[in-house]
C-alpha cells in the first residue's frame, strides 16, 4: 500500500518550558508540518510513503531531507529552491490558556510557498492508493493552491483515493468568507473528508453542528466519510447518514500539536487496511492522546504495537502492562 502527502514541512522550535515566548530562552529544534506528520505517521503503520514538498537550499532544509529520509520516506520529489528559505516556526505551550498551545510562523516567501504545478511530476502519482493534503497548503500562496488543485486531478487520474483534512489555520486564512473560498474546491474532492468542531465553527460560524453538517454535505456530496474531531470529547464519523462516534481519552497534555495529524494516520491507516469504521476511530483517537503526552509532532507517532498498548492499558490499566 503507497501514499503520498503534500505540504509544507518546517523546523520547529519549541521552547524547553511552558509560559510566554518572549521569556523562553532555551529551544528544542523540532521538524514538522501537518501533511508530513500523517505521512510519517502512516509510515510507521507500515505504509510505503512518499512526500512533496520544498525546502531553501539552506541547513534547515538538509535537516528536513534528513528526517524524511530517516523516516523511510521517498524523498525523490522534494524540491531544493535556491533563493528562498525552509520555514520556521515556533510553538508557545501553556500561555496564556494552561494545556493550550499556540504557534508563530515564519514562513511568508518560503520555498515550499513558492511551489508552481510544473514543479509537481506525474510521474510521482503512479500506483498510488491515497494522496492526503490539508487546508493548510492551498492557503499558504496561489500558487500553493494551483499545485494542490493539480495534485488532487493527478492522483484522481491515477486512481487514488483523496484524503482531505480542512486543518483551518487562522493565520493564514485570515477570516471565514476566505476560508470557505479557499477549501471548497478541495471539500468537494475528497473521498475520506477530515475536519474539526473548531474548524466548522469557522467555515459555519453561528450553526449547530447538525446545521454545520448539512451545509457541508452539500458541498461534499461526494464523500464517502465526512470525520468531526472534537479533542477530548472524541470523534464522529457520518457514513451514508448514519452517526458513529468513539469517545476520546483523557491524558496529560505536554504539547497538543500534531494530535490531529497522529488521529488522521492511523484512522486512514485502519480504513485502508479493511478495519471497519469504529475501530479506525479508536485507533485514529488512540494515536492523538499518545501525541499529546510528548513534545514535537514526528517523535511520538506510534506504530501498531504502541497503539495496542494504549489501548490495553486504557482497558485494563497497569494488570496487562509488561515490562
Ligand atoms: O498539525 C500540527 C501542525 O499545525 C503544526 O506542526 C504546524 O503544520 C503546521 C501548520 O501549518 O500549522
């Protein structure tokens, strides 16, 4: 089974302790970007997985290849822009709401955002079961944009299935009439639809969430499943009209970046492997609250044997944990 992602990859920089970054000192040089960390997640479930993406030809974007590869990632089409830079960003945990983190990008002109279609081969989409993006990546440029509309009609071509996560980021869509602008096109083409609570509120601000699904629906009349996360409170999954929701679980928080990244790679995982719905959605749940215990998002992407420990010891605490 092969997949393939797209989208921005960065380092990230996360400071050593909790609290206002403008008090932080001391960094921990993470790598991360929300389609490469499903991409990774799904290589560790055992996917073969390629990634596009760009990075400046710069010490950042050495590290990024680096990780990628390190990750069993095919690196083949990730292009190398001469005059512009990888992007940065930096993560603030803790501040000013507890559990909460928030991010500060510095990413305008990078290299990724300077992508075009001609830089997209079709090559790369041959054989491929699913192709994943998020709504991150058309709104970082225009161009972004055309390269995904590209993608997404190759990979159809090819006969992949498109996995699409609305991933609404307010510092780049800027406000809701914008947003919704920005993801139709792409709600419109996915066969396994990926979206949040927080993010419907956006898009639909001011409905219910039965109201939030209609408007969707007519939209994506297409979808084969439309999934709502909703952090601690689980996630719902609409199949043909019917509901299933799998509750979440409680953990401590150390960073809550990544987790919807961790949920979409195992969840997708699961639904291609054949596992039916609900199980998909307790390992999908599983793989978010293992992220949220640790900082950075790649690091603490489980494979199988991690998520059955989770799940045994949700079940039955310490009697089943083996050491
Ligand atoms: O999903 C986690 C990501 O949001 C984070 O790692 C940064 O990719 C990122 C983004 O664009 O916000």
């Amino acid at each position: 089974m092969k997949v393939l992602g797209l989208g921005e990859i960065m380092i990230q920089l996360n400071p050593l302790n909790k609290g206002p970054l403008r008090h932080a000192n001391i960094f921990e040089r993470h790598v991360a970007g929300s389609e490469a960390n499903v991409i990774i997640g799904m290589s560790r479930l055992g996917f073969s997985s390629g990634f596009l993406t760009a990075v400046g030809n710069d010490e950042f974007g050495k590290t990024v290849i680096s990780t990628l590869r390190s990750e069993g990632i095919d690196t083949k089409y990730v292009k190398v822009k001469e005059s512009y830079p990888t992007a940065v960003y930096f993560v603030q945990r803790g501040f000013p709401v507890p559990a909460k983190t928030d991010v500060f990008y510095y990413r305008k002109g990078s290299s990724f955002s300077m992508l075009t279609p001609d830089d997209i081969e079709e090559d790369c989409f041959k054989d491929i079961d699913l192709f994943h993006v998020s709504g991150i990546t058309p709104a970082l440029s225009e161009s972004c944009k055309a390269v995904t509309l590209k993608a997404i009609k190759l990979a159809r071509e090819n006969g992949a299935k498109i996995s699409f996560d609305t991933n609404v980021r307010k510092k780049l869509l800027m406000n809701t009439s914008r947003a919704l602008a920005c993801l139709e096109d792409f709600i419109k083409s996915a066969d396994y639809l990926i979206t949040g609570k927080g993010d419907l509120d956006y898009i639909f601000p001011g409905l219910d969430l039965s109201n939030q699904l209609s408007n969707l629906a007519r939209i994506a009349s297409n979808n084969e499943l439309i999934i709502v996360k909703m952090g601690k409170s689980g996630v719902s999954a609409y199949v043909k009209g019917e509901l299933i929701h799998s509750k979440g679980y409680t953990v401590e928080v150390a960073d809550e970046l990544g987790a919807g990244d961790a949920f979409d790679a195992a969840f997708l995982a699961s639904i291609i492997l054949g596992k039916n719905i609900q199980e998909a959605l307790r390992f999908g749940n599983a793989a978010g609250a293992i992220v949220v215990g640790a900082i950075g998002d790649i690091e603490p992407l489980p494979g199988w044997k991690e998520l059955e420990t989770f799940l045994s010891f949700q079940e039955f605490g310490e009697k089943k944990l083996l050491r």
